[in-house]
C-alpha cells in the first residue's frame, strides 16, 4: 500500500515538474521573442564626441515635451533640432557618415520644420515625431550617439500599425499617446554609445 501512495505521489510530482517546465519553456521562448539587442554602431569606435550631440539632444528634448503632452516646448525644440543641423560641419564627416547625413538631412529638416509651426497641434507634430524618429535612428548608427540611448516601439499608435521613438531612458515614457498612456511600448534595442 505504502509503495502505491509513494507511485502516486511520484507521478503527480513527476506531472508538475513536467507542466512546470513546460510553462517555463513557453516564458523562454516569449523572452527571446521580446529580447532586446543590443548594438554599437561600428563608424564611432572611440566614443569620441559625435558631430550629432546637439541633433540628439535636441531630439530628445522634443521626445520629452512630447511625452509631456507639451505643444509649445515641442515646438521650441524642433526649432532648436533645426538650429543643430545646420551647425555640423560636413567636412568633418567620414565618407559613409556624409552618404547618411545626405540621405536624412533634408527630410528630418522637413519634419523638424513642420513640428515647429504646428505648436497648437500635437497630434499634427506626433505624425512628424514618427518620421523623424527613423531618420534619427539612421544617424545615430551612422554616428554614434555619445550616450546610450534605447530604441523602443508603440504597438499601439496609427491604427495599431506601431510606432518606434529613441529614448535616453530604460523606462518608457511614450511620446506619441502621451500622458493618456505614458508607460505603453518596450525597448526594442540598446544602442551603445
Ligand atoms: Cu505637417
């Protein structure tokens, strides 16, 4: 009888390493699914000072205000985005950093400008937020970006299309839905300074 007990209770053991490790395989799984990388873009190997410090910040000042449901300070940022481009000095650009800059540069222009004068319509200035935020990932891993910064994505935002952003911070302060959902997206990657 006792051994009976002790077969049953083996089995029911064995049964809930089992499901056990099932669900922890299905975690494992869900977790490299949403894993994030990590990269560091390979034209700034030293660290030195990037020529798009001032662009960054600028960018993610406009990221702030816009997390912050502020048309105004996001207004004024895209001013000083503008103010920032104009000031690189080309002729210190590598050869793959001028093709980029020259890819990005006028359509991040036109986007900046557009945020700029649209200071009573946040919504108007989130759809260019969207555009200039790839343009932004283009020129950090072209020129690195002087800090790490996290590239993190918005399922939700246009009709459940998705929308990406660049944050100086782990923690998601999400710029397009505001302070109606300030928490909602997931770093996607890390990019290392
Ligand atoms: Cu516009």
């Amino acid at each position: 009888m006792k051994t009976i007990i002790i077969a049953i209770m083996t089995t029911s053991i064995a049964f809930t390493a089992c499901n056990s490790s099932n669900n922890k395989s299905a975690e494992n799984n869900n977790a490299e699914n949403n894993q994030t990388s990590t990269t560091t873009p390979s034209s700034n190997p030293t660290g030195e000072a990037t020529p798009i410090k001032g662009i960054v910040s600028a960018y993610l000042n406009l990221k702030n205000a816009l997390a912050n449901d502020n048309s105004q300070a996001a207004a004024n940022a895209a001013n000083e985005f503008l103010e920032a481009l104009n000031k690189i000095d080309k002729s210190s650009l590598t050869e793959g950093q001028k093709k980029v800059y020259a890819d990005v540069a006028d359509d991040a222009k036109e986007m900046a400008e557009h945020i700029s004068k649209s200071a009573d319509k946040i919504d108007h200035q989130r759809e260019h937020f969207d555009m200039l935020s790839s343009d932004m990932y283009d020129l950090v891993k072209a020129f690195g970006t002087g800090q790490t910064l996290y590239r993190d994505f918005c399922p939700m935002y246009n009709d459940n299309k998705g929308v990406y952003w660049i944050s100086e911070t782990k923690e998601i302060k999400n710029p397009y839905l505001g302070k109606q959902m300030p928490t909602c997206g997931e770093v996607k990657e890390e990019i290392k300074q």
